[in-house]
C-alpha cells in the first residue's frame, strides 16, 4: 500500500519547510533512511529521510516550494503501484487548489488548462505591443534584462542559487550561469558575486552630427529599470521576524552601559598570537577578542547566576550551567550557535567551537542541538567599526551583551592623559529577570575580569 511522505518538523521553531531539491527521482528504489530531499528550515538547511522503503511512485511538490509541516511532499509505494489519486503535483511556492485560487467557471478552467503532456508550457505567451511591433519592423531590439535571463530555465540542470544571490545579480545584471558557486553542492550565494561583474550593455551606433543652429532634447540612454524589486521572505528571515516581534515589544527590557580598557586583553591577545605563530600551520589556533568576551562572560555568568536565567511564564529557570549563544551574520539573516559549558573550556577550545560553528552557520549546516539551548548571549559588531549599539534579547533568555570596536581614545590614566584602547559594552536585560542592580554587578564584574585577563584563567 502507498505510504505519504510529509514534511516533518526538522526543527523545534519550524512551522513550514521549503524543499530545495530532491535527492530521490520518480521511479528509484527507495529503503528505509535514505536521503530523499534536502529542506530549508528556519535555521538550516537539512535532510528529509524515508520513514518506508519501496519505489518512489510520485513527487507531490515540486523543489522550490514551502509546505506546511505535516503536510505531504511525496508518495512512495511498491514497484508498479498506483500513486494515491490525490496526491496531484501541486504548482510551485506551495499553492494549493481552492485556498489559494479563486473559483473557475468552466469555460475559464478549459481555457488555462494546459494539454495532457510533460514539459508543456502552462500559458500562452502575451500578444506584442505595438513597441514591440514597431522593433520588429526595423529597430533592433533592446538586450534582455538580467532578470529575464535568470527566468529562462538552464540547459543542463537546476541552477542553484539562493534568493539574495539572485536579486543581487539581477540587480547588477550578472550572469549566474558564469558565476562558480562556493555554497553546498556548488550553490551560489551572496559572496559569489562580490568580484562578478555585469555583462556590458550594448552601445548605440554613431549617430549624424546635429547641425550647430539645430537644438535636439538630450535623451536618456539610461535604461528603463523597475521603481523596486520584492523578494520572498526566506524561512530564517520568517522566524527572525517572529521571535524579534515577540521580544522587543512584550519584555520590559533596560539597557546598561560600560566602557572598557582593553590594553591588557590586547597584550594578552598579541602574545597568544605569537605563540601560536611558533606552532605548525596546522595545529595554530587563533583566539579572536570575540573567543576572549565568551570566555569573559562565561566566568562572569558563574559569580552572577541571576542573570543565567530564562523567563518562562509562570516561573523563572536558573540555569546551573552556562553555554553562552553567539550571534553570527548568515547570508539571509542571523543565527546564534552556542558554546555548551563555555566557563568549563579553555580560550583555545572556545576558539576552535567558535570557528566551527560560525563556518557550519553560514553554510546552513548546523545541527538543531548546536544553535538551541542557549542561556545568555553575545552580539559583537566591532568588526564592523560599530562604537556602540543595543541587541534585542532573545528569549526565553533574559539578558544579551552588545559588544562594539575597540577603539584608541585620548583618557585619564595614572594622573595624566594618555591613549588607550577602550571597547563599549551594553547590556540588554529582561527586567522580569533581571534588576537594574543585578544587571550593573554583573557587568562590573565582566568589566574587572576584562581590564585583568589573569582572572580568565582561575
């Protein structure tokens, strides 16, 4: 008998996947665990396996579009097996028939039916313009947009590219066909086409030279570009807007801020470097100042457990251990990996969990256990010449730290004025958790154990 295969909850936030490519065929044997299709959650992109074996009888969506959980994506069955007769290929982005489409007369429903048949186009091309008609008389027509490029479907297989790398290349009239992909399987992303360039539009031909005493109107050789361009929300991009709209407005939330001196984590951070410099390629592991706040707020979390705690409705969980989230920048939006017992590791294990997890973040290969569970977190924007800003929290968690650059300014130091290294932080608090005094003795306590490194090691 044909078995439904639904679209499971590959994550605890998920509410729908998109399925980006099947990895099983109609028609190929199927056993029990297999691979069959790759699904982008709200975090990740992951894998949908069979819950049966047998023959893959039918593909009920297509790859590309979303579906509900719990919904069903495919039909698998013995060799020979009729699929389920309702379990029609439903049109691309998860539409479905009598929610999404009005009522067919029909007349209506025979006339955008397209013929019995495989690879048959679905609508009839629109009639030319009399532009259209007028360029075809005599005037060469323009080049087509990048746009109306991408749409064409390529010759030998899906191109794979996320939605951002898309809209980036038809905004700046790339070619993703020339474009070699860096992302999983070879799929292009954003990064791709930082060093592409656009294909040069073609030139006009000499023109006659106007006469002096005639006065033509300058036209713009500009070419006609629409006022915006929409892209759909991906899953990620969906849960961000979620879980942001459900903190920023009900948390009661306050801010504290501190500036530190970092001379001596600077210092600190110059000999690890060169000590690991002194170690085989390898083997060398670089502590980032971003390894060294972890840390920091690990040890700090320890002296003020009131503020490793989540809110949880009718009662408050105090967290006996630490694993501190760390916000990392993905290509469609953000994802907070978390260092499990980060006051348990050394820095050089925090560094090497950090890079691990940020790189696997940012290919949308996580694992639901490494970017959930988390306790407190960290945002950090120095790289990015950020002086100071302030983070949304993230619940259920009760307090995030927003860490800005570290920058040289002229300060009282030692009964004079000299030019130190100092670094804003800012703390964002639930006050339903946290109080202004717990919050403040917390980041004093950070501040001391950051302007004295030697405490990172107790």
């Amino acid at each position: 008998m044909a078995t439904k295969v639904v679209m499971e909850a590959l994550s605890p936030t998920m509410e729908e996947g998109r399925l980006v490519e099947w990895k099983k065929q109609e028609g190929e044997p199927v056993a029990v665990g297999d691979v069959l299709a790759e699904v982008e959650t709200d975090k990740a992109v992951m894998e949908l396996v069979a819950r049966a074996g047998g023959t893959l009888l039918k593909h009920i969506v297509e790859a590309g579009s979303t579906v509900p959980v719990s919904e069903p994506v495919a039909v698998i069955g013995e060799p020979g097996e009729a699929a389920s007769p309702d379990s029609g290929k439903q049109p691309s982005g998860g539409q479905r028939d009598g929610k999404e489409k009005g009522p067919q007369s029909s007349a209506q429903a025979q006339a955008t039916q397209p013929s019995p048949g495989r690879n048959r186009p679905t609508s009839m091309p629109p009639a030319p313009s009399a532009e259209t008609a007028t360029e075809s008389r005599g005037a060469p027509a323009p080049p087509r947009s990048a746009a109306a490029v991408q749409s064409a479907p390529p010759s030998a297989g899906r191109l794979k590219a996320s939605p951002l790398a898309r809209r980036i290349a038809a905004e700046r009239g790339v070619d993703l066909g020339a474009v070699a992909g860096s992302g999983p399987e070879g799929r292009i992303v954003a990064r791709d086409l930082e060093t592409a360039t656009a294909a040069a539009p073609a030139r006009p031909g000499p023109s006659a030279t106007p006469s002096p005493l005639t006065l033509h109107p300058q036209v713009s050789t500009r070419p006609a570009s629409p006022p915006y361009s929409d892209a759909p929300l991906t899953q990620i991009r969906k849960t961000i807007a979620k879980r942001l709209s459900q903190s920023i407005g009900p948390i009661p939330t306050f801010y504290l801020t501190s500036e530190v001196d970092m001379e001596r984590v600077w210092e600190a951070r110059e000999s690890l470097r060169e000590a690991g410099q002194r170690e085989s390629e390898e083997a060398a592991i670089k502590v980032s100042f971003n390894d060294i706040i972890i840390k920091a707020v690990a040890m700090a979390l320890r002296l003020h457990p009131a503020c490793n705690a989540w809110w949880q409705d009718d009662h408050i969980r105090y967290w006996n251990e630490i694993h501190v989230s760390m916000a990392v920048a993905v290509e469609e939006g953000l994802i907070t990996p978390v260092i499990r017992h980060a006051d348990q590791k050394i820095l050089r294990e925090i560094a090497a969990e950090s890079h691990d997890l940020a790189t696997r973040a940012r290919e949308r290969r996580l694992k639901t256990e490494e970017y959930t569970g988390g306790t407190f977190s960290v945002s950090n924007l120095g790289m990015l010449d950020i002086e100071e800003f302030t983070a949304v929290i993230n619940p259920p968690e009760a307090g995030i730290l927003a860490v800005g650059r570290i920058a040289e300014k002229p300060v009282a130091h030692n009964g004079g004025v000299s030019i130190r290294r100092r670094m804003r932080l800012t703390m964002s608090c639930d006050h339903r958790v946290i109080d202004g005094a717990t919050g403040a003795q917390f980041l004093k306590t950070l501040k001391g154990m950051l302007e004295n490194p030697l405490a990172l090691v107790w």
